[in-house]
C-alpha cells in the first residue's frame, strides 16, 4: 500500500515544478508511505512514491520501478492476490523476476498485456504505467475501486499537464493547480455524504478516476489527449459461497509485514476473522467504539464473544464525546476533503490502536452487505420499488437519491443561499448522475442473470446500484481513514471472484422480505455458509459498523461556522441557525453543513 504521484506533459515540454516541488507534493501523503520515498524525472514525465512496505520490503521492491530494458516505469498502489498464476504465466513467456514484490508482477503484466492485462490483475490497485517508446501514459483503478487515483489536467504556462494522485491535497500542491470549490460537487455530498461522486470531486477541475477506468493518455498529443476503457468485474459464478469467500480471506492473508482483522462483532467481520483463524497460527482482532452509549456500544459486546471463540487477541479502541469533534476536524484537515460517515472517526482510532501495537494490515469485512443483499431496510425499499409502488419515485435513480438522502435536493433553497442555490440547478447533475448508473444497472443485470422474475431482476438491479456507487465510497472511507495511520486496510469480500459469486447468485438466496422466521432476512447465503462457525447471537445479528452516538455530539462542532467563509457565502443564515440551535435534533442537517465549514476553513480559511 503506498501513495504514487505523477505529473506529464506532451513531448517537447518538461514539467513546471522542480524536483523539490514535486517531493513536497508527494510528501503531503507521507502517511500513506512512512518506509521510503522515491521520484524519477525523464524529459516529460515525473512519477513519485511513497511507499508502505508490505511485500518484498527489501529495497528490491522500491518503485517507480522499471522493466529490464527501461521502456515502462510503474508507481502502484495496491496488493495483487492472484500474484503467484500470474507469475507462473509471465514466467513461461521468459520473464524472469528480480524480487517477491507483487508490484513487479503488475509491472511485467501490462508490459506484456497492455490494457489486455485488465482482465487478468485479481486485486485492489491504482497505478501509473509509463511507456517511453510508445509516448503515453497509463492510468488505472480496480474494477471495485478499492484504491482512490484523482487527476487534474490544465494549462500550466503555454502547454497542457496533468497530475495525478492517491488523494486531492498532492495535486493541490502543483502551483498551476488552482484550489476552488465545486458548488455542484458540494450539493451532492450535501444529499449524500460522499466526497466524490461518480467522477466528480469538490474541487473545480479535479476528477476522480471511476472504479474499472483506466485510461491512456497520448503524450505525444499537445492536449494530452485520452482514451478510456472500462474493465468489468468478471470471474466464475456458481461457485460455493463458502470456497469463494475462504479462497480470498487466504489471498487477502498473503503480507510480510504483522496482519490482524477489524471485528465489529457483525457477521461480515465476524466471517473474516473466522476464515483468517484457521489460516494463522495466532490472530489479533480490534474493534472500536463509544464505551457507555448503549445500543451504539453493542459492538464491542459481541466481538468479545466472538473474539472469545476464535480465541484470538482482542483490542478494543473507545472513542469518547471528547475525541470525537477533535479528531474529526484533524481528520478533515489531513485529508483535505470532509468526511462521509461519522463512523470513519472509529475506523482512524482503531487504525491508531492497530499501528501502534505494530500490526500494518488489517482485514475489515466491506462489501458483504453491498454483494449479498445486508441493508434491510433499503432492500425493503428496493422490493417495493420494483414492485411498482407508486408512492416512491417511478425513476430508479431517483428512487435510490431521495431514500438515502441526507439533505433532499428538494430541501436545497432553504439550505443554500440564493446564489448558491440557482448555480446548483436544482441538483440537476446529480439527478442524472444516479439516473444514468442505475440504467446501467438495469442493463448489467438484463444481461447477466436470467430465470428470475421481473421483479426479482429489478431488486437486483438495486443491490448493483449499491455495489457500483454506495461500496465505492465505504472502500473511499476505509482507505482514507486507516491511511492516515499507515495501515493497510484489506476487504476480502470486495473481491472480484467474490463478487462474481455474490452477484450471479438468485435475489432468494441474497434478500427475501420477512423475518428469518418466515423464511425472509438478509444476506441469505452468507449466513448459510458460515453458521456453523460463529455464535448463534452474531449469524442473526442485523447490521451494524462500528457505530457512533453523533446525534448528540455533532454539536459541540457547531463553533466552527464561525471561522468558515465558504460555509458564510453558501450556506443560508437560517439554515445555520437551525443547527447551532438543534444540531442533535437536526443531525441531518448538521453532520454534512459542519463537515462544509469545516473543509471550507481548511483550504479558504
């Protein structure tokens, strides 16, 4: 796990920041790479690398690494589970590999492959692949987007650049790059708590890379020009959930550096930390949470039991009303972007608990509830949307928009100012953003999965919905809040072979309405699959994640209006007064316009 850093212009151009410049942008993510930091300059490109030594942390595997004969340089993000079939291939072609590191696999892969690569890499990764013979520059996310990549491209004083990172503050850090919110980007994660939506971040000309995009940029080209292609998550269906599930906790396993496990005392973590037992000689496990807060403390309760029965080492990180406010404001400024859920303040303090007892990766079980069908009260929804209720919104998109949202797009004119309010067009954007991925949806399941009735096919369609927009963001959450620790978080279950198994299985063995006494319940298949291995209590557990009482602490942030000039230009004055008066009562409200102002501060003061 590291943090890479690129920066190219069209031949003929050299990058317009020094060598000491662009050191300090890539060591505004030194958290990512506490262990070496490397950058390489040719006459266009400068790629830089901070670097989390996990596999192969001999200098053997430091990066940007090169092929042999010098055409391709790779910087990489990430951890490749299907490293030793993918050796054993690139082998028989006449490879022959210099370390143990996965990266260099990667490396040799698309040297080989090219774009034709996609298909074969079983892993989480965000790279960037640079070909001097043939003058581009390739980008590219996992299909599930485990690992972020961002990317800006401009003028940068009479010729075209781009830059490209694993967070925003690198990129913001090139002194061509102008710092300017997005008041669009901002709307939307007003109504959804995600700091990136689609490839849309909340910064002015600063995108995300989609999960699956990778793209090649023609450095001959004045303008830099690009070509995207998408990789699908693809794989066997039909397997056993139990084999798929065991076969990527053992992969997800593989590391030189101490692992452990997040335990929740859910099912998803539970399962993981089941698997990994029997495949360690002695497992740690960590669960964080709110001591004293009742049905938010219910967490560390039962990951004791199920600590208890694994037999493994268990930590526990309580978060206190003190801790919460402060480290969410730090969280904010280290990242450089606000947070999505309150429970990533959790996520960073058993992150803290997790290196500081010197373990560097760590399994956590997202992706379970987006594959299989775990949000009951959303598949609820979902199931009478389908069916064609016709007090919910006909449009899926729409459907999926207003259901979850934090601040209704509707609600925006009380929220916003006047002139905030009209450049976000009625949320416009990001109507047809949800419109058109839930389409896609459609289109995928249409095509993917037949024998079902309508309305099974449509809830399907749903559960894609949460995979492709809800899981990339859960994955966003993981990875920004154990980075800031320099731990590696790991999610067996957002694998693609997984994936391929979850998604090919038929919406009854996923979600059924009704409780498990009736036959209904969620996440159907998992808990057939592994039932005989955890206690009773935590099979029929519902969902839970390391939960927060924030309802009553958002509060004690509300002082940081005061010190925000973006939140005083947007945010409408009776808005704010709601929440400096009733922030509990108004959580909804709160939790995103706070975030706001306090990212506003952060970069506008």
């Amino acid at each position: 796990m590291c943090g890479i850093l690129a920066i190219a212009t069209p031949e003929g151009f050299s990058p317009s920041v020094t060598d000491a410049q662009a050191a300090h942008m890539r060591d505004r993510m030194a958290h990512r790479g506490p262990d070496d930091a490397t950058l390489e300059r040719t006459a266009s490109v400068i790629l830089a690398h901070r670097r989390l030594a996990v596999l192969d942390p001999t200098p053997a595997g430091r990066q940007p690494m090169q092929t042999p004969d010098g055409r391709f340089s790779l910087i990489y993000n990430g951890e490749l589970y299907n490293d030793a079939e993918l050796r054993a291939q690139l082998e028989s072609l006449g490879v022959r590999f210099r370390s143990t590191c996965d990266t260099e696999t990667v490396l040799h892969a698309l040297a080989h492959w090219g774009l034709g690569a996609a298909s074969r890499l079983r892993g989480m990764y965000a790279f960037a692949l640079h070909d001097r013979r043939d003058k581009t520059l390739l980008l590219g996310r996992d299909p599930l987007g485990v690992k972020p990549l961002y990317v800006w491209k401009g003028d940068a004083g009479g010729h075209a650049e781009l830059v490209a990172a694993s967070e925003i503050p690198p990129i913001l850090g090139h002194p061509r790059v102008p710092v300017r919110p997005d008041l669009i980007g901002i709307s939307a994660y007003l109504t959804t708590i995600r700091p990136v939506v689609g490839e849309r971040t909340l910064f002015e000309g600063v995108r995300a890379v989609r999960a699956g995009e990778w793209i090649t940029v023609d450095l001959a080209s004045e303008s830099l020009r690009e070509r995207s292609s998408e990789v699908q998550v693809g794989g066997e269906t039909g397997v056993p959930v139990r084999e798929a599930v065991e076969d990527s906790v053992r992969r997800h396993l593989r590391s030189d550096v101490p692992t452990c496990c997040l335990l929740s005392g859910g099912l998803d973590s539970s399962v993981v930390c089941a698997v990994a037992r029997g495949e360690v000689e002695s497992l740690r496990t960590y669960c964080a949470g709110a001591a004293d807060a009742g049905e938010d403390s219910a967490d560390f309760e039962f990951a004791r039991e199920v600590a208890g029965a694994l037999g493994s080492e268990h930590t526990e990180a309580v978060v206190t009303r003190e801790m919460f406010c402060e480290r969410w404001v730090e969280m904010v400024g280290r990242q450089g972007v606000p947070l999505s859920t309150p429970n990533e303040v959790a996520i960073n303090e058993v992150a803290r608990a997790i290196r500081a007892r010197g373990d560097v990766v760590t399994l956590s079980g997202e992706g379970a509830d987006e594959l299989f069908g775990g949000y009951e009260l959303p598949m609820a929804l979902a199931a009478e949307h389908a069916a064609g209720s016709a007090r919910l919104p006909s449009d899926g998109g729409e459907f999926q928009l207003e259901s979850a949202a934090w601040i209704p797009a509707g609600s925006k004119a009380g929220v916003l100012c006047e002139r905030a309010a009209r450049a976000v067009e009625g949320d416009a954007w990001l109507r047809e953003s949800f419109s058109h991925e839930f389409a896609r949806c459609v289109d995928e399941v249409g095509r993917g999965i037949g024998g079902e009735s309508a309305v099974d096919a449509r809830v399907q369609a749903h559960l894609r919905f949460h995979r492709r927009v809800n899981l990339s963001n859960l994955l966003r959450r993981l990875d920004s809040a154990t980075m800031l620790e320099s731990v590696e978080g790991r999610t067996p279950f957002a694998d693609a072979r997984v994936c391929a198994v979850a998604e090919g299985l038929a919406m009854e063995d996923k979600f059924r309405l009704g409780d498990a006494a009736s036959g209904g319940g969620t996440k159907i298949a998992l808990r057939e699959a592994f039932e005989g291995d955890l206690p009773a209590s935590v099979v029929a557990r519902p969902k839970a994640s390391f939960p927060l009482p924030f309802q009553g602490w958002v509060g004690d942030c509300v002082g940081e209006f005061a010190g925000s000039s973006l939140a005083r230009e947007i945010f409408a004055p009776d808005a704010m007064a709601i929440v400096r008066e009733r922030a509990g009562e108004a959580w909804h409200l709160a939790w995103p316009m706070i975030n706001i102002a306090v990212w506003g501060k952060r970069w506008w003061g």
